[in-house]
C-alpha cells in the first residue's frame, strides 16, 4: 500500500489523477495541498493554504510515491515571477518535501518542448525545472511532456480554445491530448517496475483512450 503526495490537485491533470489514485486500491493514503479547499474524499487529507509552500515544509507523514501536476501560463499568474513560482519554485519545493519524506519515485508534468535553451520564456523555466530535479538525484524520475492539453478547466483559457482544433491535427509530440491521457500514463507508471532512472515520456508516446 502507498502514501502519495500529489501537488496540483485542482487542474486538469490533478483532477482525473486525483479520482484514478481514490479508486486505486494500491493507495493507502493521498496528501493533498491545495489553495482551495477539495471536497470531502476517500483517503484524501486535503491541506489548504494560499502558498502550498507552507504545507510542504512542515508535512511529516511518510510518503512512497510524490506526484506534481503544477502548472499555469505566465498570462494566468500575471507576472514572470508568479509564473515561475508556480512552474519552478513550487514543483521544487514538492519534490524536496517528498525526497524528505522517504519517496523513492517522482512524476511531474512538464510540457512538450521544455529546453534550458529555448527562446521561449515558458519552455525554458520548464526545461530549468526538468535539470533542477535531475539533479536532486531521485532514485527514480518520470518526466511526462504533454502538448496542448484537452479536457474542462475551472478557468478557461482563451488561446488553448483557438488552438485547440489545430494542435488536434498536428503529428507526433505536437498533437494534444486529453488531461485524463496524462493522468492515466502516471499511474501506468506509478506502479509499473523501474526500467531506467529516469524516463521522459513526450507527447505522442501517451496512449489515447477512447
């Protein structure tokens, strides 16, 4: 059985993820910091504050699997500094509070085209992130790199809506898929034995449910 840390819960990954690890009876118990507060829910301990860097610092509770579903666009944080907070600080600060907490495996949403190099702004804080937890040196590291993503936000967001009938189309890596894809990929490998140390599994590699 597994205690899991999953950041993120609110999103349009976390959300499907979230309902996949209720339902999983591998899932002993699910740590899950948010700034709203969840529903009531099986298994769930729900911590909520506004900075989820104040819940990560203090847990305690022994953890076996940490999962990061952390993301937003600099548009919808509203500044440079509260996009790489949300995309970098924060997706730090819950591999560091897992790796604390004894877990041995952590999966992260990043995003197609995430490159230190990148001239896009938004690319390369995900490429930054990517070698920050490379090199915490986790003794397993699972790197997922959805393109556009598919599914109903809370919120929208304007251009993924114009977008979204293109990227459908697009081949390979750039085609988008839906957030219960990502989600379902995690799981597969949450609970799939270790093949490498570190794995990155890119847009086009995501099976597609029906």
């Amino acid at each position: 059985m597994s205690r899991v840390l999953i950041t993120g819960a609110t999103g349009l990954v976390g959300r499907h993820l979230l309902r996949l690890l209720i339902a999983d009876p591998r899932v002993s118990e699910i740590i899950a910091p948010t700034r709203r507060k969840l529903p009531e829910m099986n298994k769930v301990t729900n911590l909520v504050e506004a900075d989820l860097t104040d819940v990560l610092g203090p847990l305690q509770t022994p953890l076996d699997l940490v999962f990061c579903c952390l993301g937003t666009t600099r548009r919808q944080a509203g500044s440079k500094e509260a996009f790489v907070h949300v995309d970098y600080t924060l997706v730090l600060d819950t591999a560091i509070a897992g790796q604390r907490l004894g877990a041995k495996h952590l999966l992260v949403v990043s995003a197609h085209g995430a490159n230190t190099r990148s001239p896009f702004f938004y690319s390369r804080v995900k490429g930054e992130m990517e070698n920050a937890l490379k090199k915490e040196r986790w003794p397993r590291l699972t790197l997922i790199r959805p393109s556009l993503l598919l599914g109903e936000r809370e919120s929208s967001r304007a251009g993924e809506s114009i977008m979204a009938p293109l990227f459908k189309r697009l081949p390979g890596n750039w085609r988008a898929v839906k957030a219960k894809d990502v989600a379902a990929v995690m799981m597969r490998e949450a609970f799939t034995p270790a093949r490498q140390e570190i794995t990155v599994i890119e847009s086009g590699d995501i099976p597609r449910q029906a």
